[in-house]
C-alpha cells in the first residue's frame, strides 16, 4: 500500500527562527493536504495543494507541491509560540472508484520563547 | 453546525470487555473514517466508508468493526479490548471524490484498557 512519510520527527526552534518539514509519498499523488494538531487537540486542515510544483502561502506558512506530485513541504518563516504543535501531511489512496485518506507520522513542532 | 462529534471522550476497558465509540455528523458527508493515533505512530487509518452500506478497511482493522447504516453516524465497535488498543481514537468525515478537500476531525475519544 502507500506510504507516506515526514521528516524530521522533531524539531526544536528558537522563537523567531524558520522550520521546515518535508513529505514524501510512495506513489504519486493526486493531491495533498496538510494539517496541524495543538498538544491535547484534534487535527485541523491548513491547505490542500492538486497542481504539480504548486506553492501556496498563508501568512507565515508556505506549501510547496513537487514536480513529480510524490514531495510536498511546509515551511514557517520567524517561527511563534503559537506554531507550537504537529504538522501531519495526508494524501489519497485510491481503491477502484474512490479514496481513502493516509496520513504521514507528523512532525512535532517545540518553539522555545 | 456541531461538525463531527465523538462519544464517549475517554473510556477505561478491562481486557475483553467490548464497547463502541461513537461517531456522528451533521454535514452530509459521504466519507467518514476512524483513525487511531499512538506517540510517534502518528494517524492510521483503521475503517472507513464512503456512504450508507459501504465500508472498508485501512491500515489497521483488525480488532475493530464499522457499520454504516446512515450518512451521520458510523459507530466503531472494539469486541474484546485488548491493551494494544489504548490509543486516541478520532472519527473523521469530508465530501466524497478525490480532490474534494478538508477533512474535519471529532475532539477525539481516549480509550485505556487495562
């Protein structure tokens, strides 16, 4: 089956620094999304990226889709306490006529103040 | 709009007790799955549907059992708990299709069995 992976697992940074997180699938994907979890909380979407080499920015945040649709990344630019959390890239694996979502492990996001 | 939402929110089991965990929605999602997210493992898929009467399995289903008998509920049932099932269950649903976007997430339900 697929498989998605993240790297790094963890990452510490001090407040104001960059962070970034790398996906990679086993397959090609059709589209990716990307979702960020405080401690103690449940995953909440940030984006979804479907064109090849798509980059989209949401403040701080820049997601970037690979040429081939198997790599994605998310880096935050001058990191904040409130980044503080884990970031998880997903992606569709397609059974016949429909999709189920896989997740990547995440990668734990610590700022230090 | 209450979203997706998950009961009980934690739950003590002995092993080989049963139990279900709760999963509802009021959005008219076609697809709703159940993940099940351990440290460092991240989310795996455990069953998932894709509307009434239609399930299938994910990474990890063994142990576990789904049913979708309506387009807002989808119940995930242990039969006999074992302790390698302690874990944060999250129920999950979105629209159906391939680039049909965010899924929402329930607040999750903990689960501990002893």
């Amino acid at each position: 089956g697929q498989q998605v992976m993240q790297i790094p697992q963890y990452q510490h940074v001090q407040e104001g620094e960059d962070f970034t997180t790398y996906c990679n699938s086993s397959t090609t994907l059709s589209n990716i999304q990307w979702y960020k979890q405080r401690p103690g909380g449940h995953p909440v979407f940030l984006i979804q990226l479907v064109k090849s080499g798509e980059v989209k920015k949401q403040k701080r945040l820049t997601f970037q889709f690979g040429e081939a649709k198997k790599n994605s990344s998310l880096h935050i630019t001058a990191t904040q306490t409130t980044d503080v959390g884990t970031y998880f890239c997903a992606g569709p694996e397609k059974k016949t006529s429909y999709d189920k979502v896989i997740f990547g492990p995440g990668t734990s996001l610590s700022v230090i103040p | 709009n209450a979203g997706v939402t998950q009961t009980p929110k934690f739950q003590v089991l002995k092993t080989g007790q049963s139990m279900t965990l709760q999963c509802a929605q009021d959005m008219n999602h076609e697809y709703m799955s159940w993940y099940r997210q351990d440290p460092g493992m991240g989310l795996r898929l455990i069953h998932y549907s894709v509307g009434a009467g239609i399930t299938d399995q994910g990474e990890v289903p063994n142990g576990y059992n789904v049913s979708r008998s309506t387009t807002e509920d989808f119940p995930l049932r242990l039969l006999s708990a074992a302790p390698s099932q302690t874990s944060v269950y999250f129920c999950a649903s979105r629209l159906q299709g391939v680039n049909t976007g965010e899924l929402f997430f329930g607040e999750g339900s903990r689960l501990t069995v002893l």
